[in-house]
C-alpha cells in the first residue's frame, strides 16, 4: 500500500512539473507576441508622425499657391460660394454627399 502511495505521489509530481512546464512555454511564446505587437503599434505611430508631417508639410499655402496658379486655378469670389442645404434643398444630393 506503501509503495503504491509513494508512486501515485510520484506520478503526480511528474505530471504537475509537466503542467508547469507547459505553461510556462505558454506564457514565454505570448509574451513574445504581445512584444511584437507593441513593437509593430510603436513603429506604426511612428510612420502616422512622419505621415502628419509630411502632409502638413505639402498642405502649407506657400507650397499650394505656385502649383495653383501654373495649373490656372484661381480663389473662388464671393458669389461662387454654395452652402450644402442649398445642394440639398434642389435636390443636389451626390455632389452634397461628396462635400461632407
């Protein structure tokens, strides 16, 4: 009765160091993929801050004007201007859709 005690303990101890074991590789492999995952965030936040600056950077009056008027474009007079419930209210609803 003894022996078999002491081997059913045995059994036991093995199969809980495996457990542990296997649950600890777990944990290793998911804390290597929630690392990755903030890494890529990081470099992702990254490439938004370059991509803000650049558009910035493009969007700025004093670049935007010399293109403008080499392509013969001009600003609008005061009269050119629409407002969206005029488009909306003589049924102009695919141009009012594409303002918003």
């Amino acid at each position: 009765m003894r022996i078999a005690a002491n081997l059913v303990a045995c059994a036991l101890t093995l199969a809980s160091a495996y457990f542990l074991y296997a649950e600890s590789s777990a944990t290793r492999r998911l804390e290597a993929q929630v690392q990755a995952a903030e890494q890529r965030r990081e470099k992702l936040e990254a490439d938004i801050a370059v991509l803000r600056a650049e558009r910035a950077h493009l969007a700025r009056p004093g670049r935007i004007e010399p293109v403008a008027k080499a392509l013969g474009l001009r600003l609008p007079a005061a009269g050119e201007y629409v407002e969206l419930d005029h488009l909306l209210a003589n049924g102009h609803t695919s141009i009012a859709k594409q303002a918003r």
